[in-house]
C-alpha cells in the first residue's frame, strides 16, 4: 500500500476512500479543490505567517547564530500576494469542511488579524480566541521589544447559525487556565526528542507545533472516526496525533522533504488504522 499519493495534473478528482489516512503530495489549492465537498469534520490550518524577518543574522550574546525562518514557502511580496492566498485556502477549506465542521487556524501578530479578518469577510463565526503562551519562547536578544511568548489560535464554524459543532467541555476544562477552562494554553514549544530533525542534525521545520498543542485541538473539538483535514501538514503531527486518538485524516504538504518526515513519523504503526 502506498500511502503517499503524489497529485498529477492529470488527475481530476479523488474519492474520500482514496485519501483517508494518507498524505497527498502537492500544492494544497490545487489537491483541496480535487477533493469531495464536505468530507472534514475538523480542519486545522498552520498556514505561513509571512514574518517579513530582516534580511541579517540574528546573533545570541554566545555568539550562535538564532535559527529563524527563511523558507520558501514563507516569502511574500507583499501583503496583497499573502492575502490573496489567504483567501483562496479559506474558500477551499470552507468547501470541505462539514455543515457542523469547525476549523483552528494558528499564527502571531504577523499575520492572525488579516487572517481573521478574511474569515470573517468570507462568512466564517469566530467562536473562540485561544492564546497559546510557551512556557520556553525564543529569547529576547536585543531587546527593543517585548519578548514574543504567544501565539493565537482562532476557532471557527462556517457561519454564525450553525449551532451543533463538537465540543468536549470536559477537554476543554481540563486543558484551558483555571476551572472555568478559559481560553489560555500554557505549553513549552516543541523540542527534544519530538522535534523531527534532517540529517544535518537540525530541526527540519522551523516551525513545527508540540504534540500536546494539537492534541488539545484534536480532543477538544472532535470526536473518535472523524475525519481531521491538515492542507498545510509540515513534518505531519496533526496527523500523528488524529492517529493516536482514534481519529482520521487527510494531510496535504507541498515540501518533499516534509512528506518523507511524515512517512517516517507515521507509517510503521499505521496499518491497523487503514480498516484493509
């Protein structure tokens, strides 16, 4: 079985049975519209947050050099080209999503508040802000702001009378600040051994999301058997750990490098899952 489907230009469509649990190579606007309507349960979305870093070395007081991110895939021209693709993953992301799907989308103040805006001028209901605050955020080193320690999370549904989404109030409150469960996570970034590295050593991804982050996603806003939609996977740990709960999958990544860190990550445990 070969569970990395690599997308062609020649192919017009796939089945839901042909991609569940697998990782679909290839740009994820043209691989989401090949897809059925309506397949995703959950959807959660890690898009580029187009940092717009200085073209310099940012340099510890060691004298080490700080490993920000300078892919690709995060290279904007302006923020007119980021929006407009903001716009065209939304609207494929809509088309997928369930009557009662929700969809987590992730980023910093580079980029959430256009990314929220978007949702909302595409009809898309906020129901929740969620701010992740690392208990380990990169240093300060020169010292001309605050130190960034947060990232947010928006929570939505595809418009404001749907009602019957999946939430887990018990995950919820076990996972949110205080009793009450409210909408502040407290979790280190991803490091150690969970952190997917290449073969020169070095991290692989530059921004790749804790496992624990996605599993308060996963168990808080779905259920066993759903299906959870990744279009932008990285190294896959949505994947990972919609496995580990029970849940399936769909993941789309682009980066050739990433596809083969999914494969490695999931696939030696992965046949029970597949129901052949």
């Amino acid at each position: 079985m070969n569970w990395v489907i690599e997308d062609k230009p020649d192919v017009e469509g796939y089945a839901l049975s042909d991609v569940l649990n697998r990782v679909i190579w290839g740009n994820c606007l043209e691989v989401m519209r090949k897809l059925p309507a309506e397949i995703a349960d959950l959807v959660f979305v890690d898009p580029p947050y187009y940092l717009q870093l200085p073209k310099r070395k940012l340099i510890r007081w060691s004298g080490t050099v700080v490993e920000g991110v300078d892919e690709s895939w995060d290279q904007f021209e302006s923020f007119e080209e980021y929006d407009a693709f903001t716009e065209a993953w939304l609207t494929a992301v809509r088309r997928l999503m369930k009557p009662q799907a929700t969809l987590w989308v992730i980023g910093t103040y580079h980029n959430i508040f256009r990314v929220g805006t978007i949702l909302q001028d595409l009809g898309f209901w906020i129901l929740n802000n969620v701010l992740w605050v690392k208990t380990n955020p990169v240093p300060n080193f020169r010292r001309v702001r605050f130190t960034n320690a947060t990232e947010t999370l928006l929570w939505v549904v595809k418009d404001k009378e749907v009602k019957s989404y999946t939430i887990n109030f018990d995950q919820v409150k076990a996972f949110g600040m205080g009793k009450v469960g409210a909408n502040v996570w407290q979790l280190p970034v991803c490091a150690g051994k969970e952190r997917v590295k290449g073969e020169d050593g070095r991290k692989l991804h530059p921004t790749q999301k804790p496992e624990r982050l996605l599993e308060r996603v996963i168990l808080s806003s779905s259920n066993p058997g759903d299906v959870v939609l990744d279009p932008m996977a990285g190294v896959g740990t949505t994947g990972v750990v919609a496995h580990r709960h029970g849940r399936r999958f769909i993941l789309i990544e682009r980066e050739p490098r990433y596809v083969a860190a999914i494969e490695q990550r999931l696939w030696p445990g992965i046949w029970s899952l597949s129901g052949e």
